[in-house]
C-alpha cells in the first residue's frame, strides 16, 4: 500500500474524510472540502455530477485509484468518491501524487 493509501486511513481515524456521493456533496456545499477525490473507475454519470458540483464552488478534485483500492484504504469495499476536510492532508496528498 502506497503513502496516499496510508494518509487516507489516518484521516479517515482522525474524522477528516466523508465517504460516499451525498456526504461529499454536502461538504462541497457547504464549503468544508479542501480535496474530493474520484475513484478512476467510479461510473461516468458520478464523476460527471460530483466535478459539476465541484466547478461549481470552487473546489479541487483529482481522479485517482481504483474504488476497491480505496475501499480497502477506509474499511470498506469499494469507494467511488470522498472529501478530504483536512488541509494539510489535502495538500500532502496533492503534493504526493
């Protein structure tokens, strides 16, 4: 498992990651999502409203992983979309990929 994996399941114990397509969005509109991060192979129709929703209130999403891998990284088994609420790992992880 790579050092992105790794920092997700941090901030994952240490509360600052939303999981799932509603919880997302409400961080996004609400102003509280510093990254969203898409899951490569998410379906097109999510990647298309969540960076729709993004563009919309100014906030950064990247494309990365696959959904079981992230699933794997969070305690559950797939993943196709989160928000990262934190800065600093928003930033590690930007820096990183």
């Amino acid at each position: 498992m790579n050092k992105i994996y790794s920092m997700l399941g941090i901030a994952k114990k240490g509360g600052n990651i939303s999981i799932g397509y509603d919880a997302t969005l409400i961080n996004i509109k609400s102003n509280k999502s510093e990254l969203v991060l898409l899951a490569s192979d998410a379906s097109d129709k999510t990647k298309k409203n969540v960076q729709f929703v993004c563009d919309q209130y100014n906030a950064k999403y990247i494309e990365y992983g696959e959904k079981e891998f992230l699933g794997k990284c969070l305690g559950r088994k797939v993943v196709s979309v989160l928000s990262i609420t934190d800065k600093n790992i928003a930033s590690y992880i930007i820096n990183n990929i």
